[in-house]
C-alpha cells in the first residue's frame, strides 16, 4: 500500500526504463561525432553527467546505478512501485529499443510503452507499425531536437500519417536535452516546429512534456493553434531556473488550467534509473500544486489519471 495515498487515482504518463545515452542523442549524436569525433562527444557527455550530480544531491536522491539493471529487472522493480503505490498504470516511453521494451513490460498489466526509434529512418512508419501491431506498444515518442531535418519536412509526412491512420498518441520532448553540457539549441528546439504537423494531422494526439521546458509561451501558442496538442507535467522541472521570471509549479498549473481546461494536461514524474526509480516526490509535489492553483477535484481527476486512460484506449477512461 501506499504510505498516504491521494484522493485521486494516478497514472504517470512519463517514465523511462533506463536507458543509454545513444537514445537521447539520436541522430544529432551521431552527425555531431562524424562531424567533430568521438572523443568530443564523449566530452560533453561527461560535461552532462558532471553537471547532474550537484542537482541529484541537492535533490537528495542517490546517484544512478552502474551499469543500470537489463529492461527486464527495471521492468519488475517499476511493477512492484505501482502495485505499491496503487498506481493505475506507469507508461514508458524509452527502453532500449522497441524490442527490448516491449519484452520487459509484457508480463506486467500496469505497464506500457511507446515505440521510440528514429523518425528520419525511411522504414520508421513501417517499423511503427510493426510495434504497434505486433509488440503491443501504444503509441511513439521522439526527443525533436535530436531530429536533424524540420518536424514539418515532407519526408515526415508518412510516419505521421502512420500515427494518424493507427490512432497512436505521440509524445514529443522540446527545449534543452539532457542536463548541463546537454543540447540547448537545434532546428526543433521550440514546440512551434511542431505547428504544420499538429494542422496537417489533426487526429493524432500530440503531448509535449515538462510544461514545454523553457518554451512555456511557444507551447501555448502551439496549444492555442491546434486543440490536439497536449502538455505534461513530468519531471522536476529545472528548467524553470533558467528562465525569468521563474514561473513556480502552481503558476503552470494555473496558466495551463485557465487556458485550456484540466482535458490537456497529463501528470507524469519523468522516472528513470535506479536505485531512485519511481519518484513518489514530484507526485506529492505536483499534486499540492494542482490543488493551491485552484483545480477542482473533477479536474484532478482528468489531470491525475482520467487523460492518460483516453488517450491510451485503457479500461476506466
């Protein structure tokens, strides 16, 4: 059980197995060191690890595991956190590759992921589909800045064409990648490079995660434009110190809630490695702040669980 439980249900919509840093690079990595060399990439990857540990202290929570355990022991521990948190469902979006994902979740009800593969590779929207169909993942995620060419590039069009004829969510990180020495300026770095994708596909459920991380006011401008894009609330939201004025939790809660209702917004934690694993802290954190900006319970409710149901065609939305 858990040790106080909320008066609302819970699904984090945002976690991640643990996972390498060639995922969160992508392709960006992969030019950057063909253009620079290995070694440079290496550079600013340390840079990135460094630049993490003084937050992870700060935070209080221990420093990650090396090596981090295989996608099948992470998948166990997580199943054993929402069992005994009484969460209805934790999704992951990263996890070594659909394949290995996909396997790792499979003997546990309340887990599931999203495909996560590169969206510039001509076989993307095939490979979609075939982990959709056959491995059961529910939708795809895609870091943008570490896409090379614009998210509105013809080229593009048929992997979200395949989101839109499968009827998959699509949560799409903007703003800066990784911690300090992470990538802070790219093609897609704003949300509004998503904005010829959201109109040309209007049935496909565009999330954009961590209020928007950084790019609060292009993110609503994007929300404004087209009503099938989303925000999440996941992760500790760092990115608010380098902003100013610094925008406190209950002050996205509040914009976000004003301008588009509690049916846009979707709590995740952002949980990743272990031994930290499933951070119960940015809940209880977010839930205070959902409640001090004012939201209704019903509300709540939709923010907290109800949108994470809908949008992934679970039982109970």
């Amino acid at each position: 059980m858990a040790e106080t439980p909320l008066p609302v249900p819970v699904f984090d919509f945002h976690a991640h197995l643990p996972y390498a840093g060639e995922e969160l690079w992508g392709r960006w990595g992969r030019e950057f060191a063909q253009r620079y060399g290995e070694e440079k990439l290496r550079h600013w990857a340390r840079k990135n690890q460094e630049a993490q540990r003084p937050w992870w202290r700060a935070w209080g929570f221990p420093f990650p595991e090396d090596p981090q355990p295989p996608p099948e022991e992470a998948a166990r521990r997580y199943a054993e956190a929402a069992e005994r948190e009484g969460l209805l469902g934790i999704l992951f979006l990263t996890g070594g590759g659909n394949e290995a994902l996909a396997r790792a979740l499979k003997p546990y009800p309340r887990l599931h992921g999203f495909a996560h593969h590169d969206p510039e590779d001509p076989e993307a929207p095939a490979e979609l589909e075939r982990a959709v169909r056959e491995l059961g993942l529910r939708g795809y995620k895609v870091f943008a800045p570490a896409v090379t060419r614009p998210l509105d590039h013809p080229s593009l069009d048929p992997l979200w064409d395949a989101c839109e004829r499968l009827g998959l969510p699509v949560l799409i990180h903007f703003g800066p990648l990784g911690g300090g020495g992470g990538v802070a300026y790219a093609p897609n770095i704003s949300p509004l490079a998503l904005h010829g994708v959201a109109k040309g596909f209007p049935g496909v459920a565009f999330v954009v995660p961590h209020f928007g991380c950084g790019y609060v006011r292009e993110l609503m401008h994007l929300m404004w434009a087209a009503d099938n894009v989303y925000v999440d609330t996941s992760g500790n939201n760092e990115w608010r110190r380098y902003g100013w004025p610094e925008p406190s939790l209950k002050d996205l809660f509040r914009a976000f809630h004003e301008a588009f209702g509690p049916e846009r917004i979707l709590f995740g934690t952002d949980s990743s490695h272990f031994p930290r694993g499933w951070v119960r802290r940015y809940l209880e954190e977010q839930f205070r702040a959902a409640v001090e900006a004012g939201i209704p319970e019903e509300g709540l409710r939709q923010i907290f669980a109800g949108n994470a149901l809908r949008l992934l065609r679970l039982e109970g939305a």
